[in-house]
C-alpha cells in the first residue's frame, strides 16, 4: 500500500513530539488529524517507536483513537470464526 502524501512530514513532526514527552495517545490523535488513516497511522507508530506492525496494532486498540470506527469490529489481531 502506499503511503499517503505528506507521510514522511507528518511522521517527522509527530516523531519530534513523541520524542519530546507527547503521549502515545496524543501521537496518534495528531497522525489521525493530520489526515492519516488508520493502517498508516499503524505504520507510522511502528516507525516513530521503532516497532513491529502488531505491537503497533495493539496500543491503536488500547488508545481507543480509531474506536469511533472499529466499533462494529473486533480489535486487530483477534481471529474470528
């Protein structure tokens, strides 16, 4: 998939926060109001914490930021059926 325009931007700021104190919380609602979605957002915790795509996924779900649109499904990771 790629990377919307303007990733590498909104990633560095972000990073810059991160790095500065800003919580978890708080850098994903920033990726998400500057326009990412949620897979990208994933990709850019994954590039601003230094770690994998699930761990990623997993503190996206314990946030609660994307919950408005995940409601109807279940966290990532969880095997249906």
């Amino acid at each position: 998939m790629p990377l919307p325009t303007g990733y590498a931007d909104l990633v560095q700021r972000v990073s810059a926060e991160a790095h500065d104190g800003a919580t978890e919380t708080a850098v994903l609602r920033r990726l998400r109001e500057g326009g990412l979605q949620l897979v990208p957002s994933a990709r850019a915790l994954c590039d601003i914490y230094d770690i994998g795509l699930g761990e990623a996924q997993r503190r996206i779900d314990r946030s609660g930021v994307w919950s408005d649109v995940r409601d109807d499904r279940p966290p990532f990771g969880y095997v249906t059926g």
